[in-house]
C-alpha cells in the first residue's frame, strides 16, 4: 500500500498551492512539505491537477534535476546563459538577497526560464559568493548540502504559452525562491517547434 496523496487543488486562476500534505513520505509522521526523495529510501508521492502530460508532470516536480531530466530526453547537452545575477542588498547586510534570471538552452532553444530570488541568511556562504566566487547554482553542491524542495504552485500560462512552477530550495543559511517558466513545445525542440 503506497503512500496516501491529496492533489494540488486549483484556485480561481487556475493555479494550484499545494497545502503541507501534498507531499507525503512513509514514515509515520505527518509529511513534510517537500518532496524527500534525493537519496531517500522512503516511498514519495504528489499528484498534480488534471490538464497536464505526464512530461509535464515530470518537469514540474523535479526537485533540482530539470538539466539533466531534459538533456536526457533530448539526448543533447543543456546551456545554461546567465542574464542577471544581481545583488539587490548590500555585501555588508547578512541576509544578502541576489535577484537571477537564467536560460536554459537546448540546440540553441530556449526550453526553461528561470528567475529566482537567493536568500543568504550565513556569513560564511556570503564570504564564499563573494570572496572565492562560488556561483550561487553551485554553493548548494560546494558546501554538500542537501537543500528541501518545496513545490508552491504550478499553473499555464492563460495564453497557451506553456507552463510554469514556483518552488523553494532551502537549508539553513540560505533560501532559494525559484519561478521556471516552460515553453510550450519542450518535448518537441527536434520538430521544428520554436519554443
């Protein structure tokens, strides 16, 4: 017997805020509100709303393997091109705020836009970011920690131009807000679709 879920359950948008028992883990306690499946052996299930592919599906609740998720369906090697990485407070103020706004790019295609707010709430991860230029997409890896993933909200975009997520990726010292916009022909980069 698995796990029980609830499903997502879509506002007035057509948006979906998953409450703390969207996620559940079997471990006789009440779920914790991420997705505890990196490197678990405990059993992990969400259920998203109708409407959306089982790609999709994939894409949305990925928890910090949308790269290699989709260099692997393509079979092609994922560009990820920096357009902003700003310090939106003080290098002197902890916590530091760092606004981004990244492309993934696949055979020269845009397949994912994301733009992220990073919290950095620790004097030492800030010393790395600035004094030994640790990328903020590597600090996590850098420091061997694994982050909780906490899925927000998923939803379409009203115009038919794709999907989209707000998820978290946090530890202690540093909160990562993330909104990743998907084109609406990921899965069809080799079709001749431009996303």
């Amino acid at each position: 017997m698995g796990p029980p879920s609830i499903p997502l359950q879509p506002d007035a948008n057509g948006t979906t805020t998953p409450d703390s028992k969207s996620c559940s883990t079997v471990t006789g306690a009440d779920p914790p509100p991420h997705f505890g499946d990196i490197m678990s052996s405990r059993e992990t299930s969400v259920l998203i709303p109708e409407g959306y592919t089982p790609l999709e599906r994939i894409l949305l609740t990925a928890n910090g393997n949308v790269q290699r998720i989709l260099s692997a369906y393509h079979n092609a090697k994922v560009t990820v091109e920096i357009l902003k990485n700003e310090l939106a407070s003080s290098l002197d103020d902890v916590p530091a705020i760092f606004h981004r706004k990244v492309l993934l790019i696949i055979k020269g295609k845009t397949c994912c836009t994301a733009n992220s707010t990073v919290i950095i709430r620790d004097e030492k991860y800030l010393r790395l970011l600035v004094d030994q230029h640790v990328g903020i997409g590597q600090l996590f890896r850098y420091l061997n920690i694994l982050p909780e993933f906490a899925l927000t909200k998923v939803g379409r975009d009203p115009a038919g131009n794709g999907f989209w997520r707000k998820y978290t990726l946090s530890s202690p010292g540093i909160v990562c807000e993330i909104h990743e916009d998907f084109p609406p022909h990921v899965f069809e980069l080799d079709n001749g679709a431009s996303p």
